[in-house]
C-alpha cells in the first residue's frame, strides 16, 4: 500500500481524497494556493504545501511544480480528483516516467478515450451501441453532406478532440451543412489545436444516462449500476441520482453489460464513467468515456455501500477489486444536489464572496461533501462549487421528501446560491414523477419560474438575508442571540423558507 498521497486538487474532491486516506492510514499531502492558504483541504491534511499564487494555471494546473513536489515529500502516488490533471494524458505520463503512481487510468486510455473517434470506432467493434453517423473524420463538405442525407437530419456536427458539449453544432438540412461544417472545423481548430470532425444523428430529447465502471491490474472489470445526470443546464449538471428511474431491470443489464464492454475494450484500470444517451424507446447510444472519478460518484456510493476513494487507491496499488459483480446490489435510493454559488434567476451569474455564516444539513440519510465552510473565500478562480447535499432513502419518493427537508436546513450567508433554485426543481410535479430528459430546464422552465410571483420575494429575501447574515456575524453579540432568543432566529428561518 501507498505510504502518502498527494492529492493534487482543492475544494470538496481534495477533501473526499483527504478522508479516505486517513481511514486507510495513509498519509494525505495537501497543495494549495494562494487564495485556499485557510481552505479545509489544506488543514485537514496530513501535510500542505503553498504551490502558487490563485490563478489556477500558476497553482494546481502547474504540472513541474507538482511533480517536484510529489518527488521531494516522498509521495508514492497522485490522487487527481476531478478536473485538474484528471485527464491529461501528458501528466500522467510524466507521473509514470517518474514512479509516481497516478490513481486513476493509463494514459493511454486517457489518450484513446480523448478522441471521440477513436472511441466510437472501439466501442462500434465491442458490441458497444454507438449513435449513428461515422467513426472517422469528415474530410470534404461533399463528403459530410453525403453522410448527412444516409443517417438523417437533424444531424449533430462534432469536434473529434471536444467532449462534455464543447465543440458541437446542430444541422437541420443541408442547406445549412456548408457553413455550419466550416464554422465547426474552425471553431474546433482554436479550441483543440485539432480540426478533426464527425457526424452522429441527433437523438431528441434523450436522457442522460452514465454507469460507473472499474477496472483492476488483473483483467477483472465491474460496473456499479448507472446514474441519471438529465437535470443540467449549458452542461453543468445540476442533479443527479442513482438508480435511474427510467431504467428498468432489463434495460439496466443490457446497459451495464455495454459499459463493461467499453471498459474492457481499452483496459480500462481504475474508476471510469460510460456516458450514454437514452431516448424516449430506451434505446441507449455510447457518447464518451470520462476517464476519471465524477462529482456524482457519492450517489453510487450511497446505493452500492462501496467507498469508491478507497476502492481507486487500492487497484493503484495493484490490489484484485474487493468485491465480485455478484456482490453487488441496488440499496434504496440516493440524489445529489450541487449547492452553487451563483444566482439562478439571473442568468446563472457566478456570485464570488466570502460565506459569512455557513451551517450545512445533517440527519438520517444525509450526506455533505463540502470544502469550504464559515469565513471561506468562493473566488472567481475556481469552480463555483460550494457543497454537495446527498440524501439516501429506501425509495426514490421518500428521498426526494428527504432532499427538500436537507435543503430546507442551510444556511449560507454572504453570496447567493442556487438552493432555493434547487426546491423549485425537486418539488417540480414532472421532476418527482421522473417525467423529465436534458431539456427539462429549458427556455419555458426558466421562464415559468422566473414568473412565480413568490419567488420573486423568495429571491429578494435572500438578497436581503445574505447581507442580514453577515451583519449578524460581524456583530459579537450574535452568539448571545443565537443561544437566547432561539424563536426569534427561526422567525427569520421561516420567512426565508416558507
Ligand atoms: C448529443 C446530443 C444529441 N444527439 N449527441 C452534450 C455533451 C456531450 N457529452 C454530448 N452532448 C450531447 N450529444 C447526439 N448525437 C445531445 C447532447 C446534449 C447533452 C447530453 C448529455 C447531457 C446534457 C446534454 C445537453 C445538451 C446536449
């Protein structure tokens, strides 16, 4: 086993990393930026190290600098997180050139997965459905107006090096093909460094279906059941449960089967996502690998009882999986909400500031994955980000009830976020009878929201209790008040909430 981990992220992930290292008594190394010298994940480490000023591309995103660092303390592995190094297939090359053993996928894997094409092109040959259109680059117009006409329009127009919804344009005839293939290419050219493009039907109001995958040193690949990650808006996903409602138990063995096949396919080692598009038929389609441990990975650890941190730092070390796929079985229900820092109703703008009070949910089947808490900084640096709020129950209902009692309990002076945005949403009729797909926050929901006359108030007591929360806290008396005049702070509470 692993003697000390750097753990080469910040936030809530640096965090979850952080905690499963000191069950396993493995020694945890922090890095951290200027703007995070106080953040929990650099106290809560074992130990930390300053790595640079707070643009990230100086700090966390400075590869020499980490790798010296790892070399220097001792640390025999690198724990990525999410983002970040996550997947830079050049970062971890240099970690196994070095010795360092990055926890996580080979970067070959990384690599392969990397090009949408190459993917396609390995799951189309391992009994992997695959969206239809075509598994190599379009060379010509003529060529792609071709391939347009056999598959279907509307058509999607897709960067080869893109991913996660970057470098995609929609094509509804082929009076538009010219122009749209140009501006894709281009648009490609400046953001990859790579012009490669392709062709896949778009598949209408589909939803948004992933299944976690690993892979261990000795050929042995499991799935934990899927996730349903339809509630995003622009890309950033908003919430997300384990299992899918949608998903019925045939459906859900003809799924998971794929995603092993897709593991296997590319010697898939470590933690890894199969992404799927499902359409209103079932019909589910492979749209990428994310070769890396996701945000949501908490809602599969809820409903499987698995520590998946712990699982990723025990194949590294080149440790059989400690479970067989007869193991494993759905238990109950599990959501996650992403508490933001942003505000909802106006335009998702990000609401950067200090959290001036800070008290997160607790109780029966709640679980806080949080990196920051009373006096942290949310800076424009980062990810928005402030919590994650995961609630387990037995059955999907009594979850959901759970979620908006949990939601109901934070309190978060100081910035604006997306909690009451959050309600809306898991008390939505549609939403908690699981009728929904990746549209279902579109123009229309925004706007009907955005017209309920109380939620205009809602959104205005906020505002005003943000600044009221922070006067209280700078105030001293405020401890005094807390402890004395309990009714007169719920008074508060209830105007905030109800
Ligand atoms: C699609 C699609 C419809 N048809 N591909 C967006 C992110 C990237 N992973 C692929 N994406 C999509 N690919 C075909 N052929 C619709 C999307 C899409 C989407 C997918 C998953 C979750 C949210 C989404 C939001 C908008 C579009």
């Amino acid at each position: 086993m692993f003697k000390k981990i750097l753990v080469a992220n910040r936030g809530e992930i640096a965090v979850r990393v952080i905690r499963s290292c000191r069950e396993l008594g493995i020694k945890s190394a922090a890095i951290y930026s200027e703007a995070d010298k106080t953040s929990l994940h650099t106290r809560l480490a074992d130990e930390s190290y300053y790595i640079g000023s707070a643009p990230a591309h100086d700090s966390y995103l400075n590869k020499e600098k980490i790798l010296k660092l790892a070399l220097d303390i001792g640390a025999d592995a690198i724990h990525p997180g999410y983002g970040f190094f996550a997947e830079n297939s050049e970062f971890i090359r240099e970690c196994e050139k070095n010795k360092i053993t990055f926890i996580g996928p080979s970067s070959k894997s990384v690599a392969l997965m990397g090009s949408k094409t190459e993917a396609r092109k390995l799951m189309a040959n391992n009994k992997v459905p695959i969206v239809p259109g075509t598994t190599e680059s379009i060379k010509s117009v003529n060529n792609g107006l071709k391939i347009a006409q056999e598959v279907g329009y509307p058509v999607l127009l897709k960067a080869s090096a893109g991913g996660g919804g970057k470098g995609m344009r929609r094509i509804n005839s082929s009076k538009e093909f010219e122009s749209a293939f140009e501006a894709t290419k281009r648009e490609a050219l400046k953001a990859f460094a790579n012009d490669d493009i392709y062709i896949e039907k778009f598949i209408l109001n589909p939803r948004h279906i992933e299944v976690q995958i690993f892979g261990d040193k000795h050929g042995n690949y499991v799935h934990l059941f899927e996730r349903e990650c339809s509630i995003q808006r622009r890309h950033q996903k908003i919430i997300e449960e384990a299992p899918s409602s949608f998903v019925d138990e045939i459906t859900r063995q003809k799924i998971t089967a794929a995603a092993v096949n897709a593991a296997r396919a590319c010697n898939y080692l470590n933690a890894g996502t199969v992404e799927f598009l499902m359409d209103a038929d079932k019909k589910f389609y492979f749209l990428e690998m994310n070769t890396r441990l996701q945000v949501e990975h908490p809602v599969t650890e809820m409903i499987t009882g698995l520590d998946l941190v712990k699982e990723q730092i025990s194949i590294a070390a080149g440790n059989k999986l400690s479970f067989n796929q007869n193991d494993l079985k759905i238990n109950g229900h599990a959501l996650e909400c992403r508490i933001y820092a942003e505000d909802s109703f106006n335009n998702f703008l990000p609401s950067a500031g200090l959290i001036l009070s800070y008290s997160h949910p607790s109780g029966p089947g709640v679980r806080v994955d949080s990196g920051f808490d009373n006096g942290s900084q949310i800076t424009v640096h980062y990810d928005p980000l402030i919590s994650k709020l995961v609630c387990w129950s037995d059955t999907r209902q009594s979850a959901i009830d759970r979620m908006l009692r949990a939601l109901s309990e934070y309190i978060i002076g100081g910035l604006i976020t997306n909690i009451s945005f959050l309600k809306i949403i898991v008390d939505n009729p549609s939403f908690r009878n699981g009728n929904f797909n990746i549209n279902f926050l579109n123009d229309d929901f925004m706007k009907s929201i955005n017209e309920l006359e109380n939620n205009k108030e809602i959104q205005e007591i906020e505002k005003i209790s943000a600044i009221f929360a922070a006067i209280l806290k700078s105030n001293s008396s405020v401890n005094n008040l807390r402890s004395n005049h309990t009714e007169t702070v719920n008074l508060w509470q209830e105007q905030l909430y109800e």
